[in-house]
C-alpha cells in the first residue's frame, strides 16, 4: 500500500473522528494503530519501528555529534538523561517524535490496510497524539519518494491554521498569495502542502500545468487585451459617427431654425409692409376726403357768395327801380 494510500486511511479517520484499529501488513508482518476519534492512542508494531534517535536525528532534534556520543555510550537506540537535557528535549516530545517518525515509516511500508470500527481505551503508556500530527506524518514523502515540482497557491491562511505546527508554516503559506513554486522544502512541509490540498485550502498545480495554464492566461490576457482595444476602437468609430450624426442633426435643426426665423421675418416684413400700405392707402383716403370736404366747402362758399351777390343786385336793381319810379312820380306830379 502506497504510503499516500495510508495516509488516506488516517486523513479519513481523522476527518471522521473515527474509532477504532487501523491494521497494516507488509511482507507478512502486521503493525496495529488505534485511533479514537481520529487521535493515535496505541500502536503495536511488527514492522516499521524507529528508535528515539532515529526519529530525533531524522527531525533534525539530534545532530551527528550528539548521535555519535550515543554510539559511544553504546545507547543509539535511546538518547539518556544527559542528553535530552543538553538538547533541551523533554520525554514526551521524544515519544511523539518517535511515534511520527514509526507512522511515517509504516506509511511508507505497508501494502494493505483495514480499519475495523471497536471500543479503544488509550493506553496507559501512551501518550495519545493528536490526529492533525499523524495524518501530517503519513503524508511526509520517503527519501526515496522522488517529489514531482509543483506550484502552490493559498488564498487564505487563516482557514489552514488547524494544520499548521508554527509560525514558520504560516510564514510558508504566506508567501504563495500568487502561485509560486517553494523551494527546499522539508518532508513537513511537503506533507502540509498536501493535506491543504486535500482539505482543498490551497491550490496546486504540477509545474507543467501552472506554466501551461500561464501560457493561456497569458493568451487570454493578450486576447481580451486586444478584444478591449477593438472594443475601445469601436466604441470610439461609434462616438465618433454618433457625435457627426448630431453634428448633422443640430445643422439641419440650425438649418431649419434659420428658415423658420428667415420665413417668419418675410411673413413679418410682408405684414408690416402691408400694414405701412393699408396705413397709407386710409391716409390717402382720409386726405381725399378732407380735400372732397374742402373742396364742397369752397363750392358751398362760392355758391353762397353768388347766392348773396345776385340778392344784392336784385337788392340793388329793385333799389334802382324804386327810385326810378319815384322819380317818375314826382315828375309826373
């Protein structure tokens, strides 16, 4: 069983909070671990054992002078007293280190796995280990496990920190706000990224498909780059054809007021000039008739004068008459 297929068996307990014994077989040999509510709190192996400094020297808490010093001491399956003073390691730390590194062993070991659900009690002498750590170490690749590249991308760090052991793993992921590929990383490492994969936290991509995705990102970019310039160029022969044709319509409207003003200016002229000659002809007309009046005024006048020239010379020859006739008288008398 591939050690990803354990590490499988472990990420489905832990996310299950399943109990009960997870049995792994290789070449014969069988290696139990039981698991309450997806916590380790047992183990029995019969393969896949590591020695407290194996698993210290593999973790980098045991160096090789320290390591040597063991040897000499004829202890190099577990450091002493001295040692873990000096190292500054207290006992529980050694056992989960040694437990981790005997998961990380079995994962890479095993060829079958079945987990059978039943009542586990922790051991007396085990201190339980939390499944987020089992699950983290069942994932660790082998040193033999060639590890393809890839690149990683974390849109959120706060929704890992259930996986993360320290501040230096949130510094990691801070670091992949954008797709990049992390270099020299540590089996730790290695193994977070993939249970973040997992748990579908971040995303990750071989280097082949990032750098052919960024090749049709880039394609897409240039395309929409250049479907925006086309749509800017249309845009602008629209606006463009859009501000003539208003051009043209306020022309033909200018044009239109004009003939509008222009017409109601003849209409205007034509009714003055007709009223300048209604005004004149009722001028002419009232002058004609105060010289007709006049002129009556004169023949009446010139009438009455004779009227009164022809009395006064019938006046005049009655006069005449009378005073003919007395004289006849008196010379008759």
């Amino acid at each position: 069983m591939s050690a990803s297929q354990v590490a499988e068996a472990l990420y489905a307990a832990h996310k299950s909070r399943a109990t009960g014994r997870l049995t792994l077989h290789a070449g014969g040999r069988e290696s139990a671990l039981w698991l309450r509510e997806g916590d380790l709190v047992g183990a029995k192996l019969g393969f896949g054992y590591q020695t407290p400094a194996q698993a210290l020297f593999q973790n980098g808490l045991l160096g090789v002078d320290a390591l040597d010093a063991l040897w000499a001491r004829g202890g190099a399956a577990a450091p002493d007293e001295e040692l873990l003073e000096d190292s500054g390691l207290r006992p529980a730390v050694v056992h989960e280190q040694q437990v981790l590194a005997q998961v990380r062993r079995l994962s890479e070991l095993a060829e079958s796995a079945d987990f059978e659900a039943e009542s586990v009690e922790a051991a007396g002498d085990f201190a339980p280990i939390a499944g987020v750590r089992v699950v983290r170490a069942a994932l660790e690749p082998a040193p033999s496990e060639p590890v393809p590249a890839r690149v990683y991308r974390c849109p959120e760090v706060a929704a890992c920190e259930p996986w993360l052991a320290d501040a230096s793993e949130r510094g990691l992921l801070e670091t992949l706000g954008a797709f990049r590929r992390p270099e020299s990383l540590t089996g730790a490492q290695q193994a977070l990224l993939r249970v973040l994969e997992r748990e579908g936290r971040i995303e990750a991509l071989s280097v082949e498909e990032w750098e052919e995705r960024e090749r049709l990102r880039r394609e897409e970019e240039l395309r929409q780059a250049e479907e925006e310039a086309w749509a800017i160029e249309e845009a602008r022969r629209r606006e463009e054809a859009e501000r003539r044709a208003e051009e043209a319509r306020l022309a033909e409207l200018a044009r239109l007021e004009a003939e509008r003003l222009a017409e109601e200016a003849r209409l205007a002229e034509e009714a003055r000039l007709a009223e300048l000659a209604r005004i004149e002809a009722e001028r002419l007309a009232e002058e004609a008739r105060l010289r007709a009046l006049e002129e009556a005024r004169l023949a009446e006048e010139a009438r009455l004068r004779a009227e009164e020239e022809a009395r006064r010379e019938a006046e005049r020859l009655a006069e005449e008459a009378r005073l003919a006739e007395l004289a006849r008288i008196e010379a008759e008398r």
